[in-house]
C-alpha cells in the first residue's frame, strides 16, 4: 500500500510540474524517478517512451503506466496513471468552473512566455542526458540525425519513425553478427 | 448517461489517437460536429487552457470537455475514457514484452529504437525554440534579420543553460525551481 502510494505521489509530482505539454514532461520525469527515486534507467525511460508514442492513449501518461507497472505490477500502472492525470484533471475543473478568461490573461500569457523559455532549456538538458545512453556510435547518430531531421520536415506520424528504426536496429545488428 | 457517453467518447480518443496530445484534435472536431456537445470556437478557447496549465495537453483537453458538458462528473469520466485504453495496452504489452526481454532481436529493435527516441524529443524541443526564442512572425512582416531574435527570451535561455548545466550551487536543483522563475522573469519583463 504504502509504495502504491508512493507511486501515485511519483506521478501526481510529474503531472503538476509539467508545464507546456508532454515534452516537458521528460525532465521532471527524469528528475522524479530516474535520479531521485532510481525506479528505472535512462535506457529504460527511452524504451518506455518509444513505445508509448506507438501505442494509443497519451505518450507520457502510456509512459509512466510502463514505469508504475515496473515497480508494482498491474496495480502499479494504474496508480501511475491516475496520479498522472489528478492534477491536471483538478487545476482544469477548477479554471472551467471559476476562471473564464484564464488564458487570455496578460499575466497568464507572460508567465507561459517565460516558461517556454524555460522548458526550451530543460527539454535540451533532457536530450543531452540521453543522447549518452542511445547515441552510441556512429550507426546510431545516423538514425538520431534522420528521425530529428524527418520529423522536423515532413509531417510523417512518430509511429513509423519508431517502427522503421526499431527494423534498422534489428538489420544492422544481423548484418554485425554476419560480418564477425 | 450523458457520463458514459462522455466516457465511451473519450475511450474511443484515447484507443485511436496515437502520437501526442495534438493528436485529440481532429477526435474533438469531429466529436463537436456529432453531438453538438461544444463548438470548434470552444474547442480552441479549450486548447488555449491546455497550454497554459500543468499536464499532458490530451488529459487537459478531455477534463476541460467534460466539465463544460456535464460538470465534474463528466470531466472525472472523460478524463477516465482517455486513459483506459492506454491502461489496457500498456499492461498487455509489458506482459509480452517481458517475455522477450532477453531475446537479441528485441535488443536489437531497442538498438535502434533508443537514438530515434531521443530524435523525436530533440525535434520536438526544435519546435519549442521556435515558439519560445525567435520571432518568426514579426520577422516575416519586417524582413530585418535582426527581428528573428527574441532578445529577451534568449538572454533569459541563455542564463538558464548556465544555471542548469554549469553552475554547481543551483546545477541540482529542481527543474520546477527554474519553472517557476522563468514564470516571475516573464510576468515581470516580457
């Protein structure tokens, strides 16, 4: 019960830290469970993630039900998934029912200019801290280059990029195996 | 009934809407043109709340729908529909994934995976100094090179890379505390 709890408080603190959308989500997530609690590796945060964006549902939602289910089994994943989405569902009810103009705000629209800023920042630490654990060798700074530069220009869906270098990676590995 | 509905709506987003928050969009116009629920100028003020508050846009857009529909009841049942088919999937995959934990071809898809994984994070982070640092807009109308440039947000970009990656006193804080800062700085000066 008590790491039940645990996790749901886990989540609840990545939920209402996040800022901006679901990337900015990483660095919190990083923070909160990978350096803090040390529930999962970097390595298994990109694993997570990955898959998360192909499956249904909310990447970073999909992403700490993997992480809560590590720790506590089914159980776990969703007191992940609902301590990830308490906050949000609680700040949300509380602006539709008293604040209208909330987002029209002028002091509401500078803070969110400041934190862009802000988020900006951290989503580049996040991808310096796993750019050490994915971009090993040179093979792979080819399909970190080809994905960031692909989703950038085209508007493939984040589905494929996945599918298609989670076949390289198998390609390349049997073509390694081959040639030994 | 209206709450089942909201949920069995929202159930139906979360199973077919794959690849992030922007994703519900196309879900949500078409959900306003079939049950008349909300209107698309609804759905823009919704998403405009979305950003401006902490949490996956997705759940925000679901919580803000079901409330202006059927009060907190319907935002707790859409909020729940978005989820549970995530909940469902996530759970089926990790019990056959970690069937195959060991096996060298999964190791070997995850090879790959790994560095497209953080080129999806790095794009999207592109997209974000777009948004956050230059002034495409004003630099478009202008035409003057030095218009791109938000000054302001770069100056502030730059002390914070500072602060969070080569200042030892505040190298560890908590990303939050630099959130929250960078929310004063931008109430204050932008």
């Amino acid at each position: 019960m008590k790491e039940l709890f645990e996790i749901f408080k886990a989540s609840f603190r990545v939920g209402i830290m996040t800022f901006g959308g679901g990337y900015a989500m990483l660095p919190i997530l990083q923070r909160e469970v990978v350096e803090s609690r040390k529930w999962v590796s970097e390595e298994e945060v990109l694993d997570y993630y990955a898959i998360g964006q192909c499956l249904p549902g909310i990447i970073m939602v999909n992403t700490m039900i993997f992480i809560g289910q590590k720790r506590r089994g089914t159980i776990g994943g969703i007191a992940a998934a609902l301590g990830t989405v308490c906050p949000a569902l609680i700040i949300i009810t509380v602006i539709a029912a008293l604040l209208s103009g909330f987002a029209d705000s002028e002091i509401v629209k500078n803070a969110f200019a400041g934190i862009r800023v802000c988020v900006c920042v951290l989503i580049f630490n996040a991808v310096a801290k796993l750019w050490k654990s994915s971009v090993i060798d040179w093979k792979c700074l080819l399909i970190f280059a080809a994905v960031a530069l692909g989703s950038l220009l085209t508007d493939i869906t984040p589905v494929i990029f996945v599918l298609v270098s989670a076949l390289t990676g198998i390609v390349l590995k049997c073509l390694e195996v081959k040639n030994k | 009934m209206i709450i089942l509905r909201l949920w069995w709506e929202f159930f139906k987003i979360g199973l077919f809407s794959v690849g992030g928050g922007m994703a519900t969009l196309p879900f949500l116009y078409d959900m306003s043109d079939r049950t008349g629920w909300f209107t698309y100028d609804m759905i823009a003020d919704m998403l405009a709340v979305s950003e401006s508050t902490p949490g996956p846009i997705g759940i925000n857009m679901a919580t803000y729908t079901g409330f202006t529909t059927a009060g907190v009841l319907g935002s707790l049942a859409a909020t729940l529909g978005i989820i549970t088919p995530g909940i469902i999937i996530v759970l089926l995959v990790v019990s056959v994934l970690d069937r195959f934990r060991e096996n060298r071809y999964v190791e070997a898809a995850f090879y790959g995976l790994r560095p497209a994984s953080t080129g999806l994070i790095a794009a999207a982070g592109i997209l974000v100094i777009e948004i956050a640092l230059l002034n495409t807009e004003l630099f478009k109308k202008t035409g003057l090179f030095a218009d791109v440039f938000n000054i302001k947000a770069l100056i502030l970009a730059a002390i914070l890379l500072f602060l969070t990656r080569w200042f030892k006193p505040t190298k560890k804080l908590h990303p939050i505390v630099f959130i929250a800062a960078s929310a004063l700085v931008g109430i204050l000066v932008f």
